[in-house]
C-alpha cells in the first residue's frame, strides 16, 4: 500500500539494522566465550522474504548495515579510541542479503573505522606528523583495501557493470 501510495522506487525496510558502529546494545546481544566480542542477533530475514513476496522485484535497500570490522575497533581502541562493544551486522548475513531483493547495502560505518583506524595509528606512531597527506593517504588506502573487500567478497557486485552488455 505505501509503494503504490507514495510511488517510490526502492523500499528501505527495518530487519535489525542501525546506523553507527553500536547497532545493538550488549542486552540484545550473546557474547562468544572465546573472544569475548558480542555476537549480534540475526536479522530478521523472515520479514525480508514477505516483503519480497508482496512485491516481488521490487529493490529493497538495508541502511545501517556495516560490519563493523572488529579488527578496525581494535586498531581505534589500541591508539587511543574509546569504542567498547561496538558491533555490526556479521558478513555472513550481509552476502545472504545482497542475494535476494537488496539492491543497495548502507556500509557508511566501515569506512569511517577504517579513516579513523588508520588516522589514529599514524598519529600515535608519529606523533609530530602533521601534514594530512601523511595520514590521509594511509586512511584512504585502508578504505581502498575495505571497499575491495566488501565489493568482491560481500556484497557480491564485483564485475556487475560488465554484466549489463
């Protein structure tokens, strides 16, 4: 009804994301025995599949969906970052997503952590550093790495343009 009503041409639906790098709280979450890193409750793809079936190809978008990358919070954390039990939505869940009607994935999150991790590494090892092109350059690299990363292993859109031909 609020397709047809309002005519927009991609639906943003609520299944357990969140912006930000605290998408649940640790109450919502188990915590791994091992790590000791929370574990976040699944998304709720059961809505995703009624929504798909009343509108069948319709492009559905996920906002707040970053993973989170723990070993980006790690890095914050280390030189100097105050981010305890920052989690996001696991990879895993996010490549079963990008398989159905999600058409576009909201990962905003990932690259500020990968920034801010590579930011905060070069100050604390060089802490006279103050020219941007010193630590902008290592940011935008990590973010490179990050993006090669969710593109081919993820969100499953590597070579997606070669494909339209």
């Amino acid at each position: 009804d609020f397709v047809t009503k309002t005519g927009v041409d991609s639906l943003a639906i609520s299944i357990g994301t969140s912006h930000g790098a605290y998408k649940f709280t640790p109450e919502q979450c188990t915590r791994d025995p091992k790590t000791g890193r929370l574990v976040p409750p699944p998304l709720a793809f059961d809505v995703l599949d009624a929504i798909m079936k009343k509108l069948p190809g319709f492009p559905i978008v996920l906002h707040g969906s970053s993973s989170v990358p723990q070993e980006y919070v790690d890095m914050i954390n280390k030189y100097g970052g105050k981010l305890p039990d920052a989690v996001g939505i696991p990879e895993e869940q996010l490549r079963k997503a990008a398989k159905s009607a999600v058409c576009k994935i909201n990962i905003d999150s990932d690259s500020r952590l990968a920034f801010t991790a590579a930011v905060r590494k070069v100050f604390a090892e060089k802490p006279a550093e103050f020219d941007p092109r010193k630590y902008c350059g290592p940011a935008r690299d990590l973010m490179t790495e990050l993006y090669k990363h969710k593109i081919k292993e993820v969100l499953g859109s590597d070579n997606k343009l070669a494909q339209l031909d």
